[in-house]
C-alpha cells in the first residue's frame, strides 16, 4: 500500500493551496492576513497561487500566524517544488495497474462495494467504475483533497493510505445519495442537536441509527455508517456533496457507544462552525488545528453540558455513582466512561464493562 508519506499526486498543489483552505475555514480575509504576515496584498496573492517561493522567514511567520511548525511549511513547500520537477520530467500517469494495487480490493469484495464478476472480467474497469471516474487522471484531481486533509499535520504516527480512504469515502457518497435530505440548514441542525443527544440513551444501534439518520436529514446532513476497510483508519469524515446536501460518515471504527457518539458530535461540529468547502476526515490526520480543537471542544460539551461539569470531575470512580451521574446527565454510562478516560480521571482499561459493544453482524 502507498501511504501519504509515499504518495506522489499527479498534480502540483502549492502550498497557498492548504492556506488558502485555513484562511476560508477560520473567515480570515486576504488582505488581514496580509497585514499579519507583514506583506502586501498582492505579494500573498503570489504566494497562494504558487508563483512566489516560500522562504525561511514566509515560514516561521505562516508558524506562528496559522499554526503548524516552520518545519510542516518549508516541507510543503519542498514537496511542492519537487513535484513541478518531476511532473516537468515525468508527465505520464500511472498506470491503471499500478493504481489498483493501491485499493482494498480484497475488503471491498468482501463489503460488496465491487461485484466479483465485473472485477474477474477486468479489476481496474471494476474499480473505475466504482468511483465513477474515466482514468487515474480523474481519480487523482477528483480524491486530491484526501490527501491535502492529510497534510496539515504534526503526527509522525500518521499512516493511512489514500486508496482505502478514498474508498471508504466513495462508498459514503454512494449510500449518501440514495438518502432523500432537506436543503442544508446550519441553523436548523443545530435546533436539531439536543433531540439527537437524546438518542445517547438508547441500547439498540437499529433504533438510534434510524432516527439519527431521520432528524439530521430533515437539515440537509445524510447520515452514512460503512465499515472502513484495510487501511482506512479514520473514525468519521464530513464534506459537502451539493451546496444544500452534506455527508456525515461514520466507520463505527471502535465499536463502542461512547466513541460513536463522540466522533458523530465532533463531525456535526465541522459542519456547524467551520467551512463548507473542506474535507474533515477525523482519526487519520492529527491536526493541532484550532478547527479539530473546536471540534472536539464542540463534541465534549454537547455530550456534557457546563452545568454538569464539576459533577463530572467530582464523581466517585465507582460504576453505581456513574451510572447515576449519567442518568442525571441525560447519556449512557458507557459515553460518561469514555469522557473520564478522555479528561484521564479513569484509565483507559477502567470501567470499559459500562460501554455498550456493538459488532457488524
């Protein structure tokens, strides 16, 4: 498999791309940024469009103006340069061979995303097909965002490959779209948010997933749960598929209650305050980010509102005082068990008896 660090695109992204991506997700204007960074409007304009070089100085400001280190910027800028080198050298595309041993082949079989006859008939075809793509050209321009997700990151443990992603997002915006949705309401999701909390609650995962699915789908969201194949290591993933449709995707990657609901609440968090035109994949790219720290700020206090929050600090680490907290909290047992080992009051092999165990069968 190809990870990101082996990853060579078919395309040159300049680093102004990423940028240009952080200033839109956090409303920053060109022109405070420019001030910011100490350079005029149109010298930015250079740099996000890739015809000015990134220096030493550009990039310990880029560090301390949009976070990442000097070291992530003069790298993205390396990358950048490198690849205009090679694809001035080298334009030919991979071959369709070669693209193919870099899927899960194996696992979308077995998830039946690909038919056995048409991938006995010809692989590639089968999978061209699958993401509605003519070549490895289109594949490439079509899926480069998984790979510009990845690469605002501080992670060196990071090692998800961009086929299996792209599969499993592929698969997310297949089922998304046999999913009938109201037109996308941001204030309207959020009215909807603590009827949904209240579905923290419930035992059985046909029951909540269904009215999930329902309530968000009346504010323009497609709820999709598929199983992440070989390779895929994200937890969940959001992205706008038409101006009024977007996609939440869940792997159910842990199959527990307190990792579900928290993975649902940080990815409705991207859609509620951050940009409509990225790609948010959660538990592959380990973002320093303010966005992921939002997110998960997002998550963790619609799981525990404030006025329960020295309760939750204060409680006894016995499972009758936490079953009760989290009666009175208004989530199961097993979601408060799963913020405790987050704020590392219990160990993460403590109390795990509480959390409801889900499997795909």
């Amino acid at each position: 498999m190809t990870s990101f660090e082996e990853f060579e695109p078919d395309w040159a992204s300049p680093p102004g791309e990423t940028v240009a991506d952080i200033l839109a997700s956090r409303a920053i204007t060109k022109q405070a940024f420019a001030k910011r960074l100490g350079r005029t409007t149109d010298e930015v304009n250079e740099f996000l469009r890739g015809s000015a070089q990134l220096t030493s100085e550009v990039a310990v400001k880029l560090s301390a103006v949009l976070g990442a280190s000097t070291s992530f910027w003069l790298a993205r800028e390396a990358r950048y340069r490198a690849t205009l080198e090679r694809l001035a050298s080298h334009p030919a595309e991979a071959s369709a061979e070669e693209w193919v041993r870099d899927l899960p082949v194996a696992d979308m079989l077995k998830f039946q995303w690909l038919d056995e006859d048409e991938v006995k008939a010809s692989k590639d075809t089968a999978c061209f097909r699958y993401f509605g793509v003519r070549d490895v050209a289109e594949w490439n321009s079509r899926y480069r965002d998984i790979h510009d997700a990845a690469a605002f990151r501080t992670s060196p443990t990071f090692n998800s490959d961009v086929g299996a992603v792209a599969a499993w997002l592929r698969r997310g915006e297949l089922l998304a779209a046999k999913i009938p949705c109201g037109e996308w309401s941001r204030e309207g999701f959020a009215a909807t948010i603590p009827e949904i909390r209240a579905l923290v609650k419930k035992r059985d995962p046909l029951t909540f997933l269904r009215e999930l699915k329902q309530l968000c789908a009346k504010c323009g969201v497609a709820v999709v749960v598929a199983r992440a194949p070989s390779g895929c290591r994200a937890s969940g993933a959001t992205r706008f598929l038409t101006p009024i449709k977007a996609l939440l995707l869940l792997s159910f990657r842990y199959l527990s209650d307190d990792h579900f609901w928290f993975t649902f609440f940080h990815e409705a968090g991207h859609l509620l305050l951050h940009s409509e035109k990225r790609l948010f994949i959660e538990g592959i790219a380990s973002m320093s980010s303010s966005d992921e720290d939002e997110a998960n700020q997002y998550a963790a206090r619609t799981l525990i509102p404030p006025e329960f929050e020295a309760d939750v600090r204060n409680v006894k680490l016995d499972a009758r005082e936490i079953i009760r907290l989290a009666l009175r909290v208004g989530i199961s047992p097993g979601v408060l068990v799963g913020q405790l080992q987050h704020m590392k009051r219990l160990g993460p092999d403590k109390m795990n008896r509480l959390k409801r165990r889900f499997s795909w069968e």
